[in-house]
C-alpha cells in the first residue's frame, strides 16, 4: 500500500503482485478538506488508515516523506499527519514493513522525470497498470505512485544487493544507504587529491 499525507487530501493505492507484476487493487484518497478542527483531522486519518490496513492487509506499507517547503506551519501539519497515519497502519498490523521515499524520488520511478507534474505521473500509472483511472483528486493516484514506486525499488536486483537488510528510499543511491563519511576521512584516504 502506498500514502501520500495530506492534510485536505490523503491519497492511497494498493496494488497486489502477481507473477513479478504489480496489478491494481485499490485507489483512493480520504477526503478532509471540510473537517475544521486539525484534532478531528488527525483521528479521521487515523481512523481510515487504519481501517484500510485492517481490511486489505498490506504486507508493505510505503509513504511519502514531506517534502522541505517554505512555509513552516505547512511542514508541521504535513508531518503530524504522516505521523498519525504511520501509527495507524503500526497499530492495525505488529508484522509490517514500513518505507519512506521522497517526492522526487517517487516522480523518477514513476516518469523518469524528478519534477514531473501530478497529471504526468497520473498518466504514468495508466500506462504502468493498463488501467483508466481519472479520480476526482491526483493525490489518490499519487497515493498509487508511491507504492509503485516502493514496489519497482524493492524488486530491483541491483538494490537488493546493495542495500543489505536497511533500505532507505530518501535519496536512493547506495551512498546514501551507506552514510556520510567526514571529509577528514576522505582527506586521509585520498592524499592525493589535496591541494596545499
């Protein structure tokens, strides 16, 4: 299953796969624009995930990480939700795998493209799945985007073999599986390439 957080649209795609291929189960979004009291949003999306966990029984559970934005108090409401939502599916399930990627790593999966627009990766997903969808919001094709692209990370070979058991979808690369290293590191390990 796959969520992309929001705080008037939450959007959700569930996919089951089938002899190495992902095939469409469910695609959605919950509706929250017209709950006023950000409390009573936070248990409405608490509710429903965990419902949806409960009823589809996903194995694994990816989400959208927020994403650095400008304004502050956007960023804040952005994380409590995807907070709540990752404590719904934690407490409707004690043996699922939980997964993050970020924005523009889940537009690159899906379209190749990092800043591709939502009606680009709407697309996408057609033509991945072989399906018609055309929700009355993206962010449920989004929610969509993000399992495909949990799914098209985790049955890469070569990211299986480099990843070991941790797999960390915020920027993709086995670097950033592996960590920094100081710069005084690399300094002792390439004297070479320092210039006095």
């Amino acid at each position: 299953m796959g969520i992309d957080p929001g705080t008037n649209y939450m959007g959700y795609g569930i996919i089951e796969i089938i002899d190495g291929k992902p095939q469409p189960v469910l695609l959605g979004d919950i509706d929250l624009h017209k709950i006023s009291d950000p409390h009573q949003k936070l248990r409405y999306i608490f509710e429903r995930v965990q419902a949806l966990t409960k009823e589809y029984k996903p194995a694994e559970v990816a989400f959208e990480s927020p994403f650095f934005g400008e304004n502050v108090q956007s960023m804040l409401k952005l994380g409590r939700a995807q907070g709540v939502a990752i404590a719904a599916v934690l407490s409707a399930s004690e043996e699922i795998s939980i997964a993050e990627y970020a924005p523009t790593r889940i537009k690159q999966a899906i379209t190749g493209r990092g800043q591709a627009s939502k009606e680009q990766i709407a697309m996408m997903i057609n033509t991945m799945l072989k399906t018609d969808y055309h929700p009355r919001k993206l962010d449920a094709t989004d929610g969509m985007a993000v399992a495909l692209c949990h799914w098209l990370t985790t049955s890469n070979t070569l990211t299986r073999l480099t990843s070991g058991t941790k797999r960390k979808g915020l920027g993709g690369d086995s670097k950033s599986r592996k960590g920094s290293s100081s710069w005084e590191k690399f300094v002792e390990s390439n004297p070479n390439r320092v210039k006095k």
